[in-house]
C-alpha cells in the first residue's frame, strides 16, 4: 500500500474522491469538479446524483437490503476491469474505454443498471473474453453516467454483492453470464479476538500514514471516524489496497470475514515492512549525499587553503605521478595498476592514513628503472686491460671472466649461469664484480647476504603490512637506476633460514634464468625483469650453499696469490690507497720490494692480502708519527 492509496483513503472519506481504471488512462474524479454538460437533466438523474452524496455520507454499511437483492437481473451483463477489484458497500468511479464496454454501459444504464465487475487475469489484455477473467467478482449498480471533455465516459458504482459466475450465456457483443450469489459471513458481535484484529487493522493503516511523510494529517482523522465496524473496513480497505490483482482477488474469494480481515492485516503489514525498508534506504541514501556533499565543500576549502599555502592538491600529485609515468614509458599493466592507484588517491582524503601508503606505493613503481638501461661494451681488450689494471694475477680467473664475456657478447642477452666466484677471504671476489661493472659499462650494485633470514628481505612485504616495503632486489634495483646492472650476491653460503622462510628459496626465483623475467614482489604485486641484470655471486664455501642455488650458477674458484702477486699488488693498490687514507702524498713513504715481502712473509698468513694492507697501514702510522 503506497501514497497513492492513502490518498484515495482521505479523499474517499473526506470529499468522496475515488479512482480506479477499467481501459485507459486512470482518472480522478471528484463530484465537486464534474460538470454536467447537460443542464436540463430530468429529475430521476438528479435523484440519481443526489443519492450519491447520500450514500457516501451515511455510515456505509454494507449489507444489502433486500429490494436491492429482488432486483439484481438473473441474467449479468460483465464488466471486465485492469489492476483492482470491487467490494460490495464501496462506490467508485470506473473510466469507460473500451468499445465493447461503451456499448453495454449505454444500454444497461436504459434498463436495470446492474452489472458485473471482475478483474481481468491479465493488464495486458484488450480485448477479453470470459476465459480472461476471474470466476468470482462483485454485483454493482451504475448511479451516474457522465461524458467527460475528453470523450471517456466514467460510471460511478456502487458494489452490492459478491457473486461466482456459474454458466457463460453469450461473448459477443459482450459478455453475459448466469451466477451465484456469494453471501457474507460476519460476525454479528466481534469477540475480543476479533476486536483485536480490527485494532490491528487500524494500527497498520495508521503506521502506513506515519511512514508517509506526504500525506496530509487528516488522513489520520478521517480513518478514526470510521465507525463502520470490521466489515466496511475490510471491504474499503480491500477495494483501495495497492497490491497485485491477484492478492486482492484472494480477498474477495475468501468468504469468511475474519479469515478475509486476518489476510488482510496480512497484506497490510507487509506494506508496512515495505514502507519501513524504504524509509530506511532513503535515510541512509539523505546520509551518504550529506556526507559526501559535506566532504566536498570541506576539500574545496582545502584546495583553496593548500593554494593559498602554496601546497599541491591531490589532483595535482597525480597529475605529476602520471606525466612521470609517461615520461618513463611504463608497460601496460604497470600503467594499468596506476590508474587504479591514481583513482584511489584521488577519493582519499589527504589527512588519512590510507594516502601516504598509496602515494608511496606510486612512487615506489615509477622510481624503479623499467625501460632504462646503460649501453654495454663488449669490448673485450679493453676488459682485459681493465682487470689486469684493478688485478694483479689471478690469470686463469680474468681468463674466465673473459670468456664470460665473449659469450655474453655473442648471445646479446644475460640467459646464461650465473657466475658465482667462490674463494677465501681477501681474494678480490667482490672488486672482480666491480670491474666486470667498470669493463661493461654498467652501474654496480651489491647486496650483502650475509646472516639473512627473512624472505620478506628478499620478496618485499605484502601491503597490509604497517610499514611495508619493497624486497631489496628491488631496492637495489632502483638505486641502480638501469634495468641491466652488475648486481652482487655477496656472501651467498651465509643465507640463513627460520620460521620467517627460507631466503635460498626465494633467490631461486631471481637467479633462474628462465624465471627471472617475471620477477614477483609482494608489495610490487607486478613482475619485474631481471633478465637483463648480470648477477655475479660470492662465497666463502660451496657446502653451505642449497643444492638447486648452486645447480643455476657456474661456479669460479678464485685462489690465493703467491708472494709475488701480493708484492705487486701492495706496491699498485694498497700503499697508495693507505697513503691517501692517511692524508701523506705520493712520495712521503715508500717502502722497497724486501720490506714489503718481510710483512708479508712475517706479519702475515692468509690467502688474500687484508692482513698486508693492515701491516702496511702500521708501518705508515710509525713513520707518520717519526716524521710529523
């Protein structure tokens, strides 16, 4: 039961408005609007009108007297009507379209003026026959025939008995039926149940009004004067009733009156619920576009308040995140994760917690060096001459680099074992990667290993983490600035493992070949291509290495050096290099071959030359001290 009903409710009771629809359009009538076009009318129709107004205001009882019974024709002629039904005791218009319908109208209203008026199966339907119709309907009276402007006829009828059809006499030119009549069966005295359910039935109306913000107050006045008793309520009630035809019509095919009224409280309540759940729906609708009507006016001061402090505004940052994503020449899918991204930034608010998260996340991807790389030289005499510079011996081992290289140069890709040099402590492993940098021309990285755990280090943490961040694969990455440098796994064989993951795992990912060029990180949640990076990797001991780490790399053995190397590489590397720790020039100490091979020989024991370049640093604080 909607507004439309509560209306017919206040104005059926107060002014005596109904409405109700048969073919066309539905029409309100009101009996102080009509005009009657016809002002000599003879004065039965004036009775006719004036019996009306009569009939409306008395107290509307329903039962039938029994002239009106006697003069009801055996023979009914049948008004099919769309979307309602008519209760006995209850007066409303119907409008008139149908040719069919006109003619019967204009030739019943000569003679007894009853007829039959049932509700079709189906709206949709023009022209019906009986077989389109219900079995049971109501007997009603024409009071008034009126023509309107318009060229419609409206009737105004007054339902007298409920009757079932019982046999079908003709179709054309309209229907004529044989039928039963159907007698009411209500309570002369209510009980205290039964008052009860009348109260109810009232309560429901009344709720119905309240959740109706629209309706006029005197709806509520009119429905407490109704003093009618259960069975005009219900019959009213029933012909105004905004729900299916097929509800209704269980109302008017149920004969007993207190069954009718129960499924009527029924179809009341559910009306209610409805009324209820819209109510809800469009406070909460009020109370999302207050909020975010009032969430606009407070961003539009603080875009007026950030121009005026000289800060950018969320627009603003994204427009300069995009310009650099197109700047950078992004891929696709990574454009496509920062649309979304820019889409959130712009529905958050600067102030809460969710923004910086988001805008780091941004530039976290557009600091990465997706499509920018150093141009490489594959040169290999200059390499050679490169390490024999940085490196004193280690001839088999810069042999093998050189290699390497060569075939590095040829394939013109980085698919090939990752090269892991394995030796002492001191040997040069982690200078060897920074030449091979230098020989290439790329940039050098390295990430030390050593005593890792967690595999977040190396997968980065997943967003919902407070504090999340990015693997140092990627970290390194970005400070490289290209996607192709010389990246350093320093101190392999001391990787760790707890319950936090296994580390050695993780890298299996970054040092395969065949994987590596979707590299997943957690807090990226994007693949990243290494496949272009070199990856040079150090280790102590080969034992402590996993199995399937040490199956993808070519392993390198770099030894120790012999006394002589180890001369040759104080006298080129380490004295130099202390000096110039010490603040002395070039000249200010030197030191002969003998001295040097003493230190050695006698201060140290070692593969590698870190004892030596100790010593030597020794014997410069001495002389710094004798002559300063």
């Amino acid at each position: 039961m909607n507004r439309t009903f509560l209306n017919r409710l206040f104005l059926a009771l107060s002014k005596g408005e109904l409405e109700n629809t048969d073919g066309g359009d539905e029409t309100k009538i009101n009996e102080f609007d009509i005009e009657i076009e016809n002002n000599n009318a003879n004065d039965e129709q004036k009775d006719d009108f004036n019996s009306i107004k009569e009939e409306k205001s008395s107290k509307r009882k329903s039962k039938l007297d029994s002239q009106d019974l006697v003069n009801i024709p055996d023979l009914l002629p049948i008004l099919p009507v769309r979307n309602t039904v008519l209760m006995p005791g209850i007066i409303m218009p119907v409008t008139v379209s149908r040719p069919r319908s006109v003619k019967m109208i204009k030739k019943i209203n000569k003679g007894d003026k009853y007829i039959g008026v049932i509700a079709q199966k189906d709206p949709k339907i023009n022209d019906t026959t009986t077989s389109d119709l219900y079995e049971i309907g109501t007997v009603a009276k024409i009071l008034k025939v009126i023509v309107l402007p318009d060229g419609n006829t409206t009737i105004i009828i007054q339902g007298k008995s409920r009757f079932k059809i019982k046999e079908v006499i003709q179709e054309d030119p309209f229907a004529v039926v044989r039928y039963d009549l159907l007698q009411e069966e209500y309570p002369k005295k209510l009980s205290k149940e039964q008052k009860a359910l009348l109260s109810s039935i009232k309560d429901a109306s009344s709720l119905i009004i309240k959740l109706s913000p629209d309706l006029p107050m005197e709806a509520q006045i009119a429905l407490d004067n109704l003093e009618d008793g259960l069975e005009f309520l219900t019959h009213f009630l029933t012909t105004n009733l905004t729900v299916e035809v097929k509800d209704k019509q269980k109302l008017i095919e149920t004969n007993d009156g207190i069954e009718r009224a129960t499924l009527l409280l029924e179809f009341l309540l559910q009306n209610v619920q409805l009324l209820e759940l819209k109510q809800e729906i469009n406070s909460k609708v009020h109370h999302e576009l207050d909020q975010q009507q009032k969430e606009y006016f407070l961003r539009h001061q603080m875009k007026v308040i950030q121009d005026e402090l000289g800060q950018e505004s969320p627009e603003q940052e994204v427009d300069k995140l995009r310009a650099r994503a197109i700047e950078k020449g992004v891929p696709e899918h990574v454009m496509t994760q920062l649309n979304k991204e820019f889409s959130k930034i712009m529905r958050l608010n600067p102030q809460s917690s969710e923004y910086p998260i988001a805008y780091n996340y941004c530039e976290t991807i557009l600091d990465l060096p997706w499509s920018e790389s150093s141009s490489d030289n594959f040169d290999l005499k200059q390499a050679q001459k490169i390490l024999d510079e940085d490196h004193s011996g280690l001839e088999k081992v810069k042999e093998r680099i050189i290699e390497y290289l060569a075939v590095l140069k040829l394939k013109k890709d980085m698919k090939a074992p990752i090269l892991c040099l394995y030796g002492p402590p001191g040997v040069g492993k982690t200078s060897l990667g920074k030449s091979i940098a230098k020989a290439l021309n790329r940039k050098y990285v390295r990430m030390a290993l050593g005593g890792l755990r967690d595999e977040a280090e190396i997968r980065g943490h997943r967003k919902t983490y407070i504090g999340a961040q990015s693997g140092r694969v990627l970290q390194s990455m970005k400070k490289a600035g290209t996607n192709n440098p010389v990246f350093v796994l320093d101190e392999i064989d001391k990787l760790g493992n707890d319950f936090r993951g296994d580390p050695s795992s993780a890298l299996l990912e970054v040092l395969d070949p065949e994987q590596n060029s979707a590299f997943y990180d957690n807090y990226l949640e994007l693949d990243y291509d290494l496949s272009n990076v070199l990856f040079i990797a150090t280790a102590n001991s080969l034992e402590s290495i996993h199995p399937a780490l040490r199956d993808r790399m070519d392993i390198l053995e770099v030894n120790g050096y012999s006394v002589e190397e180890k001369i040759e590489i104080v006298k080129k590397h380490i004295l130099p290099k202390q000096k110039k720790e010490h603040g002395l020039t070039p000249r200010a100490v030197n030191l002969a071959d003998d001295s040097i091979k003493k230190i050695i020989e006698s201060y140290t024991s070692e593969s590698g030359v870190r004892g030596a370049e100790r010593q030597v640093g020794n014997v410069i604080k001495k002389n710094y001290r004798v002559l300063y």
